[in-house]
C-alpha cells in the first residue's frame, strides 16, 4: 500500500534559478520518519518543482522522502508463498 504523501513546506527560487530557499514546518514532519545517528536527527525530504508558481511565488514544495519507510514495511511483511520457502 503506497501512503500518501506528506507535504511539510515550500521553496522559492533566486532570480538566477541556481539556488532554492526552502520552509519547512517541523510540526507536520511525523516523528515516524525522523530518524537517529550518533545522536543526532535526520530526516529525507525532497524538494519538487511546481508545475505552476504558487499564489505567493512559491516555485517548488518539499515533501517527506517515504521511500525508506516503504521499502521496510515491505520487507517485514511476509506472504503465504514465503512461508513454503523456509529452511526448516
């Protein structure tokens, strides 16, 4: 099952287009995504073009990057036809 996504910002490109600003509201980031190495916190978040400029000239919007979420849930469920594969 594809989850939807999950939109926590908005970027804006400079005039020369080389460089985007992006805000991002952490309150919307689910914590299930928010991830720990060596004491510190990370989270994946991609950063799109908008097909069209946004109201107040917001040129892309950023999303959590779920893949990775996906991905394990995937591996940790097993189907009936796995269960005919195991070793013993």
């Amino acid at each position: 099952m594809k989850e939807e996504t999950i939109f926590v910002g908005t970027g804006w490109a400079n005039q020369e287009g080389w460089a985007i600003n992006i805000s991002v509201c952490l309150s919307d980031i689910p914590k299930e995504y928010i991830t720990e190495y060596k004491g510190k916190k990370y989270i994946k978040l991609g950063v799109i073009k908008r097909k069209s400029e946004g109201d107040k000239g917001q040129t892309h919007f950023v999303k959590v990057d779920t893949y990775k979420k996906e991905k394990e849930q995937e591996e940790d469920t097993i189907s009936p036809d796995d269960l005919d594969n195991l070793p013993f």
